[in-house]
C-alpha cells in the first residue's frame, strides 16, 4: 500500500508538527474560555504563574507530572507494539491493591526504604495482570484490546469500589478507604530538593521520591524499546505484524510481554498519590490519570524525551487548573478536560491535518527536503 | 399477584433504563457497520442531553430541545467524521478526544450559563417528553396479567421510549433492505468495491457517521427531557461504553442489539431494586458484581465462549484510494 503521505525533514516531523498540532489544541481551548466570557490570555498568565510562580506550585505541578510521566510510558510503550491500551485507569486503580495489601502488612514493622522496593514490585505486578486478560484474548482470541481494557476499567472500579467498602475498611469506619498508613508506609518527600534552588516549599507540598522513580522508569523505556533486542520485536511488530511474524517473532509473546510491560508502569502510578501523599487507599484515586496518559503519550510522540516535558504540562495544567479555579469561578479544573480532549483531537486524530500545507511549503522553499528532485519529475 | 406488580414493576424500569442504551447502541450501529468504530457514543449521548437540557430550559420547549440535542450531536459526529474519514485519523483516539471534550466543556458550559454547579435549571412539564397514555389503559387496569402488561408495561411511556423501540425493526429495514444499507454494509466490509462500483466511499461514511449523531441526540434528549427534568454533570455514566458492549455482543444486529440492551437494562434496574437484598438460591450478591457484570459478559462474549463476535472486516481501517 502507498503511503498516503510524502517525507518530511525529521525537524518538522517530530518538532514543527506537533507544535502546530498543541498551538491549535490551545487556541481552541481559548475560544472555549472566550465563550465562558473570560479572557483566555489572562487565564494563560494565571495558570503559569500557579503553577511555576511559587515553589509550592512547582512542586505540585511535578507531583501531578509524576502521574502523567508513568500512564503516558504505559500508553506509549503499547504504541510501539501497535496496541492502544486504554485501560492504564484500571490498572492504575487495581494496583493500588497491590499495593495496600503489603504496606498494611509490613508499615508497623519495616523502615520505607524496604518497603518501597515491595510496593513497587506489588504495584507493577498487579498492574501487569489486569492487562495480562486483555492481552491474552488479544493475542489468542483476538478480541480487540481498546473494548477489553475499556471493561475492565469498568471491572476495576467495581472491585475496588468492593474491597474498599466490605474488605479494606477498618471496622467502625464509615469512608470508604483503608486505614492510614504508619511511617513504614509513606515516602519521603521532595520538598528539600526544590528548597536547594532557593525556593519555598511547605513540608505538606506532596512531591515525592516517586517523581525520581518516574524519571528513572523514562529512561529504562527508553534503553528498552531502542537499545534492546525485545524492543526492536516490539517496534518490528508495531511496524508491521505481517514483517514481525515473517521474521519469527512470536507474535502471542510479543503482545502479551508489551502489555504486562505497560500495566505495570500504569501500576506504578499509584505509588504516588497513595504513598507520597494520601497515605491510604481511598476511593478513584487515579482520578483520570491513566486518560492523560494517552494524551501525554501522543503529544510526546511515544518518545520518552517527549513524554517528560508533556507531562510536566499536564501537571502545569492541572496545578495551574487549581488557581485558575480560584480567580475565575466560570473556570473549574473541568477545562483540562476539554484540553485533554483537544490535545487528543489535534496531535493525535487530526495530527495530519496540517501536513500537506506544511509540505506544500516546504516543496516550495525547497523541493529537495521532500524528495522531490525537480520540477515534473513526478506526476 | 404481589409476584406480578413487582415483576411488571422491574420489566417496567428494565424498559426505562434501557431506551439510552438501545438509541445509543442502534448509533453505534450505523457507524461500526460503515467501518467507522465509534467508541465516542458516551461522549456524543452528554453533549446531547447537555445541549437538549439547555435549550429546552431556555425556550421551554421539549422539541426545540430535541432539535438541539440532535444538531450538537451530530456536529460531534462529523468531528469524529473529519478526523476518521478525511483526514484518515485513527478512530479510537478521535472517540476518545470527543468523549473528553465533551465531559469536560458540558460542566464548564453549564456552570458558566446557568450557575448550577453543572447543572441546568430544572425543566417545567412543557420543556419535557411527558408519559403517553395508550387508549384504554386505564380501563383494562384491572384485567389481570394482560391488562397489567398494557397499563403497566405498554402504556405510559414517553415519546422517545416508543420512537426508540421503532428505530429497531426501522434500522433492520434500513440496512438489510434498502440500497444505502446494502452500501453502508459493503463500505464496511470492503470499500475497495465500493469504490470501484462509483460510490463515494467518504461520503457513504460521513450519512453513517450523520445517523450515528442523530440517534445519540436522541438517546442523551431521552435522558435530559423524559428520564430527568434537565441535566446532571456526567449523567451518562458510562451508558455510552455500556451500549458498545451491547453492541459486540448483539454482534452488530439490529434485533439481538434490543434483546442486549434489554439484558443490561435488566441487569440494571434488578440490582437497583435489590440493593442488597438477598437473592433466592444464590444469596447475597453484592451490588458491585451486579453493575460489572455487562462488562464481565462483554469480555466472555469477546473472548468467543459465547459465540463469536465478528466486527466488520474494514472497521477501523481508514480508506485509501488506490493511486
């Protein structure tokens, strides 16, 4: 089949064009802040300013970035396979399971440092086996992944909803939420590390080590889908199945490592606002993360030097989003949602809208940079 | 005879709170059987009450709600249509850019016009699709078993409940008797052909994607103008999702798709009314096991236990033309 679209130099491909993709995103969402009858620009400045005019805001905005940094990893590294894992909500929420089962056992007994590594392991473990059905009947049964993973995000919610009210929940207690972490079971913050370049941090601002872990996890994705050999398989496959199994890449393996892969970074979500800063388990507290992730992933382009900074954005947004809140009561955290689903709409639906203008442009500046050698030369 | 009012009782909410999910389910219909996947319905269904509850508050008029609920949604569906069909986008993700944008701008919207915290003023009778009484309901009340169905089950429902239940043998008509169905069923199964008959395979796709948005306009103005008085932030709740489990498991058929949403709708109002209560022979069944299970079935049904679900062979796969 011919590919419907001609080449472009790699600058316009992964910098101009989602740049003029956001740009677009963007202006949209101010129409939206026009129409509630307040002025977009002055929204923009209030939101940058909460969310990087002040210490605690920068350390809020990485605290929500450390969400986004994980489901947006989830979500990419099953793009590279092909596969559209919608379910990183679910798998977010299920580990948070995992995760309550071995600091509820061991808080009272054990320093953090011991029980971090068993969390995460817990976390990751628990992510990966809600994705591990959807990826089974995939690759067996070949029932389509987007419908299993948006069920069992339905499913998890229901378990949890389950465990947290009739299992979880101490006797005598009427929220729905475990009970509160002892020392063993909360992580240290990040504040002193922001506090080193000169800025002012309350001890409650909730950014924690997991942001390290978070940075950590972006660059084994990166060393895993470039550098290793399951990596290339799993590019190969993305690519194309049919070049995957012609080159004897088991394709049920293939399909079922990469999502084990990507729920559990979905898992390891939950570390961070139930470790680092809830300190229990309570009700939704994904909160939608595992939805920006696919945002995340697509404005990053899959690539985890792109994924940090779009997920620094969204933490932007959603800090920012509080303070907005504040100043104009028209505007409520709820348009981050609307720029979710724009930034969705234009770097990811409609990401080649602008692509033939822009190579018209370019063939007109320079025919060379699209592969056209002269004039007429192609019909 | 308690055993038949509660039973009526529970068929009658069983109808109830399966009209959204059978109009959104026929929507889903349209557009998966052209080869357009759409799981934007739950997006589509909000925006549709949302602007529906709007209007009809603001002329206080249930048609001019309708008719608005039936042009948002349909704008929707040509923004899906845009980015699947012309700019040849990938469908999953366009489905779930509009079901966040529209949960995000029907809060911000609400709550900046009418200052409600999301919702819209509460709707007066005239703004509303009120109960139609069948002739002689009242008289045959009393008739026993037969007379109770009519009254009880038939008789009292809103416009849009009878419209939604029409739209079934009509679309079973439409597709599998008309040329457009026979079309739209070929543009999903192999455009190529379609195409080389001389037929706009774009714009076959762009009159599905149309029906998809009228039909979802319809379910989120059932929702909005005859089940509630107005809108309530994220009042589908995931009736969209629902509706496209019903869908697969209908195996993409008019007739099996009422018989699933009536199951889910079954479903439903059964662990409304139980709450809790314990069940003969089983026990107690707790309520959350009762609202995952048309997910639970979905995924049985997906993984082929229960027969198997077949999509359309070009769904998903945007078009391009030969060249």
């Amino acid at each position: 089949m011919s590919t419907p679209y001609a080449k472009l130099p790699a600058w316009a491909d992964y910098g101009l064009i989602p740049l003029i993709n956001l740009l677009v995103a963007f202006a949209v969402a101010g129409l939206v802040v026009l129409l509630v009858g307040e002025n977009p620009l002055r929204a923009a400045v209030i939101l940058v300013e909460g969310a990087f005019g002040s210490g605690q805001g920068i350390a809020y905005t990485l605290y929500y970035a450390t969400n986004f940094i994980f489901t947006g990893l989830a979500v990419a590294v099953a793009f590279h396979c092909g596969l559209f894992n919608i379910g990183g909500e679910g798998q977010a929420y299920i580990a948070g399971l995992g995760i309550a089962i071995v600091v509820l056992a061991f808080d009272s007994t054990l320093p953090w440092w011991v029980v971090f590594p068993m969390a995460i392991i817990a976390s990751a473990l628990f992510g990966a086996l809600w994705a591990l059905i959807p990826a089974y009947l995939q690759a067996k049964r070949g029932s389509h992944i987007v419908i299993t993973t948006i069920m069992f995000n339905f499913i998890a919610a229901s378990v949890m909803v389950y465990m947290l009210v009739n299992v979880l929940k101490p006797a005598g207690s009427m929220a729905p939420q475990t009970r509160q972490f002892l020392e063993g079971g909360q992580l240290p913050k990040l504040g002193w590390l922001l506090a080193e370049f000169g800025l002012k941090v309350r001890p409650s601002a909730p950014l924690n080590i997991s942001f390290l872990l978070a940075l950590a996890m972006a660059f084994l994705v990166w060393v895993l889908i470039w550098r290793t050999k399951l990596g290339y398989e799993i590019r190969t496959y993305g690519f194309s199945s049919k070049a995957a199994r012609y080159a004897g890449i088991s394709e049920t393996r293939i399909i079922i490592v990469t999502m084990l892969i990507s729920g559990a970074l979905a898992g390891m979500m939950a570390l961070n606002p139930i470790m680092g800063d809830q300190h229990n388990v309570p009700l939704d507290f994904a909160g939608g993360a595992g939805f920006v992730g696919i945002a995340v992933a697509l404005m990053g382009r899959s690539h985890p030097v792109g994924i940090v900074p779009a997920a620094i954005l969204f933490g932007m947004l959603y800090q920012g989003g509080a303070e907005l809140a504040f100043e104009m009561p028209n505007i409520s955290r709820d348009m981050i949602v609307i720029i979710q689903g724009l930034v969705i709409l234009f770097a990811g639906a409609l990401e080649n809208m602008f692509r033939p203008t822009i190579q018209g442009i370019f063939a007109s500046f320079s025919p060379r940079s699209v592969g056209i050698a002269a004039k007429g030369e192609r019909a | 005879m308690e055993f038949v009012d509660t039973l009526i009782n529970i068929l009658n909410s069983t109808i109830r709170v399966s009209v959204p999910l059978l109009l959104a389910c026929l929507a889903g219909l349209y557009s998966e059987r052209a080869g357009v996947f759409d799981i934007g319905l739950e997006g589509k269904m909000l925006a549709g009450a949302f602007a529906g509850a709007a209007a009809a508050a603001v002329f206080a008029s249930a048609w001019i709600g309708l008719l608005v609920a039936v042009l948002v949604s349909v704008g929707m569906a040509l923004i899906h249509g845009f980015a699947s069909i012309t700019h040849r986008g990938n469908q999953i993700v366009s489905g779930v850019a509009i079901n966040f944008i529209a949960a995000g701008s029907t809060i911000i919207l609400g709550q900046a016009w009418f200052q409600q915290g999301g919702r819209t003023p509460s709707l007066p009778p005239e703004g509303r699709f009120g109960a139609i009484h069948l002739p002689g309901a009242d008289a045959l009340r009393d008739v026993p078993i037969i007379g109770q169905l009519y009254s009880g089950l038939l008789s009292g429902h809103s416009l849009l409940t009878y419209v939604a239940f029409l739209a079934v043998p009509f679309t079973w008509w439409v597709l599998f008797r008309t040329r457009f169905g026979l079309r739209l069923r070929a543009v999903g199964e192999n455009p190529a052909a379609v195409d080389t008959a001389g037929i706009s395979v774009a714009w076959l796709r762009y009159r599905a994607v149309i029906c998809t948005g009228i039909l979802t306009g319809l379910a989120g103005s059932y929702m909005a103008l005859a089940q509630n008085a107005g809108f309530v932030k994220d009042m589908t709740a995931g009736r969209g999702y629902i509706a496209l489990a019903a869908l697969i498991f209908a195996k993409w058929k008019p007739v099996p798709a009422m018989f699933a949403c009536l199951l889910f709708g079954f479903l439903d109002a059964l662990s409304i009314r139980l709450q809790g209560s314990p069940l003969p022979v089983i026990g107690k069944v707790p309520v959350q096991l009762m609202q995952a299970l048309p997910y639970i079935l979905t995924v049985i049904l997906l993984a082929g236990f229960i027969g198997k679900a077949i999509p359309p062979r070009a769904g998903g796969v945007p078009y391009v033309k030969e060249r």
